[in-house]
C-alpha cells in the first residue's frame, strides 16, 4: 500500500490537549455526515456531533477516540478537532455514557418550545447511537 | 509578667502553629503546581478557540446574522457580575482583593442608575459581599465539592448565565476573577463576556484565514453553537486561573506566617531565657544572704 501523505492533527478538550501528531487520515462525526480528512484538504469548519473520531497515525496505527461534541477547523495543512470532551475509547465510563444520556433525556423532556426540544431530542439520538455502536464494539 | 511555665506553653504552642502552616504552605505548592498544570492544559483550547472565533467572525463580516450573545441587546441598564472567588480563606488578600474591585465596580454602576445582579461562585466571595449587596445577589454556586476543576462545572455555570440572558435577564454580563501572575501576584480581573469582545482578537489569528472556508452547516449556525461554547471556556479559564492564583496566595500567606512564628518563638525564648537567668540570680542572692546572716 502507497503511503498517505502524513498531516498535523490536535485534538484539543477544554481540559488538556489529548493529541497532536502526524496522521495520515482522521475520520470525524460531522454534523452533516462522517467525514474523512485526510492531507491538502479543502478548509472547512464543521460543527461535530458526539460519536467516534477514528485517527491513523503515520505510523499505520489506529486510535479511537470518542468526542461529546464540538467542532472542527480544516485547514490543507492541518487539522484541529476542539471537542467538547474526548476520551480515548478504552478509557470510556460506560456510567459516564449513561448518565449523560440521563441528562439529555431531562433535557429533551423539559425543552420549553419546539425548537429547544427537537434540538434535545436530536443529541440524545445521537448519545444512544454511539452507546449502541460502542456497546457492539 | 507571665511565670515560666506560662511562657513554656506559649512557645509551645506557637511552635505547633508554626507546624501547621508550615505544612499548609506545603500542601498548597503541591496544589498549586497541579492548578498550574491544568491552566496550562486548557491553554491550547482556549487559544484555538480564539482563532477560530475570530476565522468565523471575519467570514461572517459583522453580518446582521450574529447572534445576540455577540451583539449585546443593545442596551446596557442591567449588569449581571459573575464573581468568582475562592472557596476557602487563610489566602491572604485573594479573596477580599477580588471582592473590593467588584465592589467598586457595583458602587460605579449603581451611582449610574444601572441595575445590578450577581452571580457568587465560591463561598468567601458571597460572605464579604452579602453584607453590602445581598439583596442583588441571584445565586451562590458552591464549587467546595469539587475535588479536581473540570470543564462541567465550567459550563454549568456559563449555561446558567446564557439562560438568564436568553431570558433578558440582563444585558451586560462581567465575569470578576484573579488572573494568576506569579505566587506572589494575583491580579484582580473584571472581563466582559456578554456581549463578547471577538474584536479584540489578536490580528495574528487571522492567519491561515485567507483561505476561503466551508461551512458545515452554516457559519452563522456553527457561530450560535461556537459563542455559548466561547463563554463556557471564558468561564473555565477564570476558574483555572483563580484556582493557581488561591493557592500561589495561600503559599505565600503561609510562608509570612511560618516566618512570623519563628520570629515569635525567637522573642519568647529570649524572654524565657533572660527569666529563668533572672530566678537563678534572685535564688542564688536568696542563699547568699541567707549564709551570710548566719
């Protein structure tokens, strides 16, 4: 296999900077659809919805890293994923996961107007998806 | 003129006092090596925060679809102080140092006829000014529970500011913390955060800008979830700040204390000395004279 032109990727929580590496490839939940980022891609800015950030590190390894939300900046020379909160996956809290769904699910049910409750509703779809693919993991 | 057993407990217990903040210094630079490392750690979020703030904000260009949390609602006759202090005392002047610049800061905007509202997080902050202001006062948010700062308690309270302005709770919204300098300097901070200045970005955040982005979805919809986003990490680098800052003052307060106990053994000890020389000399001419009568 051809190597793929390595990158700069950072993923960056508001508590510490988690990576900050030469990948070849990154797989980031886009809002709008997953998204593959690879090297001299276009900029783009991109809300993330929660799921699993897939990195492939030059070194032909693979790290998985799951995201609450956040976003995304694009640049042809690098990638910054600001993210919510990130844990590695096998450092994941399944307690964690499910009081966080426990919450969106207060949310959805307290939203005052139609747009606040179908935005709650929205994120917690998307918890219980990620809770379901990490489950099948 | 206290005996010698009255000054043996004196220096006793000045010794244990010594002790005590001698360790608390301790257990405060452990602390506040810790606080250091986590503000330096929620450093890169914040700066790329700001570029990618200030990218969006240029794209958009100051279009008519900025949120209000950036725009402001146009007035400014309600102010909403967020005053975060420490949890705890024995820190020297941090504490009162912050309360006094929010002080002054109410005394300004009340003798202007605003209306004044605040938010207390940390219990020291609420104690000093309850007294002057309680009535204003919304809430006191208790961090004594927390053991390690995380972004949730961050975001719990910038959520609750974002709620009470989407309410029209106010309209102008300044957050009041110590920005941490060095141990022996902490200097209190007023900083606006709604409206948010982005126009104070630094103009070297634009670099990389020129090129032309995409926007997933639309800039002003990634803006309006960026900006709540932006007040959170605001709100989380104050209480990092603080944090390093409380225990940078606790050291130092402690170190004076540590040092001022010596001192006070020092004297006690000469004092104990020079009465204990000066018993032997009245015990001594007791027998002399007592041999001599003889």
């Amino acid at each position: 296999m051809i190597m793929a032109e390595a990158f700069q990727f950072e993923l960056v929580s508001p508590e510490r900077l988690l990576v900050s590496e030469q990948v070849e490839a990154v797989v980031i939940p886009g809002a709008e659809g997953e998204m593959t980022v690879m090297a001299h891609h276009a900029p783009v800015m991109t809300t993330i919805k929660p799921g699993v950030v897939t990195v492939k590190t030059a070194g032909g390894k693979e790290e998985r890293y799951v995201v609450f939300g956040g976003f995304a900046d694009i640049l042809p020379s690098g990638c910054t994923l600001l993210a919510e909160s990130a844990v590695a996956v096998g450092d994941i809290d399944r307690a964690d996961l499910a009081r966080r769904i426990q919450d969106a699910k207060e949310d959805a049910a307290d939203a005052k107007d139609d747009q606040s409750r179908s935005k709650a509703e929205q994120f917690l779809a998307q918890l219980t998806t990620l809770e379901s693919a990490l489950l099948a993991a | 003129m206290p005996s010698l057993k009255d000054l043996r407990n004196r220096i006793a217990s000045v010794k244990a006092t010594q002790k005590i903040t001698k360790a608390m210094q301790m257990v405060a630079a452990a602390k506040l090596r810790r606080a250091q490392e986590a503000a330096e750690a929620a450093r890169p979020y914040s700066e790329r925060m700001g570029l990618v703030l200030a990218n969006i904000t240029q794209a958009i260009g100051g279009g008519g679809d900025a949120p209000a949390l950036m725009t402001g609602t146009g007035k400014d006759d309600v102010h909403l102080l967020v005053v975060c202090t420490a949890e705890r005392g024995l820190c020297g002047g941090f504490n009162s140092q912050i309360a006094r610049l929010a002080r002054d800061h109410i005394r300004r905007l009340l003798a202007d006829g605003k209306q004044v509202k605040i938010i207390c997080v940390g219990k020291k902050g609420y104690d000093i000014l309850r007294r002057d202001y309680g009535s204003m006062i919304l809430e006191r948010i208790d961090l004594r529970e927390v053991k390690t700062l995380g972004f949730v308690n961050a975001d719990a309270i910038a959520r609750k500011v974002i709620y009470l302005f989407g309410e029209g709770g106010f309209d102008i919204c300044t957050l009041f913390y110590s920005q941490f300098k060095s141990v022996i300097s902490q200097i209190p901070t007023a900083q606006q955060i709604i409206p948010a200045g982005v126009a104070s970005a630094p103009a070297e955040a634009t670099v990389g800008g020129n090129a032309v982005y995409e926007y997933e979805p639309e800039p002003g919809e990634i803006l309006a979830d960026l900006i709540p986003r932006n007040i959170s990490v605001q709100v989380f680098r104050a209480l990092l700040e603080n944090a390093a800052g409380e225990m940078g003052a606790k050291m130092s307060a402690m170190d004076n204390a540590t040092r001022n106990a010596g001192d006070m053994i020092n004297k006690l000890s000469i004092t104990y000395n020079r009465q204990r020389q000066a018993q032997i000399t009245k015990e001594l001419i007791e027998i002399i004279s007592g041999a001599e009568a003889l």
